[in-house]
C-alpha cells in the first residue's frame, strides 16, 4: 500500500506543478497588458494628480519604477516553464512507474523554496503598489471600479482594475500553490529517507556461522580441536 500512495503523491503533486505554471499565465499576461497599456509604463506605486479639477480631469503624476513590474512579468515567466517542465518530469516518473527514492528530492525542495520566497515577494510587490495606486486615484474622488468609465487622456486606463486584481489575487493563489509542492517535496523526501532506511538493513543479526555447523567441532569435546 506504500507504493500506491506514493504514487498517489506524485500524481497530486504533477498537477499542482501543472497548475502554479498555468496560473503563472494569469499574473503575467494581464500585468503585461497594463504595462502596454500605459506607454510600457509600470503603474504599480505610481500616482494621480489634477489636470483640471473643475473639469474632474486628471494626469500621471508619477509612474512607479519599471523594475516593479518587471520583477512579477519576468518572475511569472520563468514559474511558467518550471512548473510545466517540472509536471512533465513528474508525469514521466508516473508513466514509467519510476521507484519514487530514485528521484531528485532535495533540488526539488530547495527550487520550490526559492520560488515561494520569490512568488511571496512579488505578490507583496504587486498589492503594495496596486494599492498605491488605487489611493492615489481614490484621493481626487473617485473609484478604482469606475476606472473604465473615466478619461485616461493618451492612456489607456479601463482595464488596469480588472487586469491588476486578477494578477494580484492570482499571485497569492499561486504563492499558497508553491507551498503545497513545497510541503509535498518535503514529505517525499521523509518517504524516501524511511524507505531507504528500511533497505539498509542488515537481513541477519550475525555473519558467524554457529559453532556446531563448524567443520571441526566435536561433540563430545568441550572445546574445538
């Protein structure tokens, strides 16, 4: 039954790769649409400032620091292909009914901590500075929500709302993703380890022979001659 469940890891932990790379799409594309969107500038920490408050028009005060964005575009990308190379390996390891302890553990666990502590860091990077943004907007009056209804001048700002909340929400969903295959690869190599362990053993207590199977013994003696 040990087999069958460590099978049935594998399996969950393929798809959680297949889905941190598939979700890695939702953070990328739509932060990458609003960087477009305002001349490949990074809204994210920027601010809003009155053009003409009478008229309720408004301008960019400031756009955020380009490495902001690319930092969470750049960072998607890359979880993209690993999480998907990463499935594949997995997959074949199933498909070929691979013995699980031969399988790379410790590189496993040491890649999917760096990208949670990364993954962390840019949802932080996202929300922090999606949520500047939104107050700087919210200071001349109006909402976040009604972004598409505004006047954006030479930009094009109806879609950053959408674009950005989904990013951020799919940041954190994969971040909390990144800690399940961290906490199955931990759980692996704990298998592993006990199943190797138990391999190691010695099958026999002794490798003496008894004394009465020596050639030499006498029975009738009380010592070997």
């Amino acid at each position: 039954m040990a087999g069958v469940g460590v099978n049935v890891m594998l399996l969950v932990q393929t798809l959680l790769y297949a889905a941190c790379g598939i979700a890695s799409l939702a953070t990328s594309i739509p932060a990458g649409i609003e960087e477009a969107n305002f001349g490949s500038n990074c809204i994210l920490y920027g601010s809003l400032k009155w053009k003409n408050e009478t008229a309720k028009t408004f301008e960019v005060a400031s756009f955020g620091s380009p490495s902001s964005c690319h930092f969470c575009i750049y960072l998607s990308v890359f979880t993209l292909f690993y999480g998907l190379l990463a499935a594949g390996y997995h997959g074949y390891a199933l498909y070929k009914q691979i013995d699980p302890t031969e399988m790379w553990v410790m590189p496993a666990i040491l890649c999917n901590a760096g990208l949670m502590a990364l993954v962390f860091i840019a949802s932080c990077v996202m929300s922090v500075g999606f949520t500047m943004w939104c107050n700087s907007l919210s200071s001349l009056g109006f909402k976040c929500v009604d972004a598409p209804t505004l006047d954006w001048g030479s930009y094009n700002g109806s879609t950053f709302y959408t674009h950005l909340a989904a990013a951020q929400g799919a940041f954190w969903v994969t971040f909390l993703m990144w800690g399940g295959n961290l906490g199955m690869s931990l759980w692996r190599w704990r298998l592993n380890r006990r199943a190797r362990s138990q391999t190691q053993m010695p099958s026999t207590v002794s490798d003496k022979a008894p004394i009465t199977d020596h050639p030499e013994y006498d029975p009738s003696a009380s010592r070997v001659i």
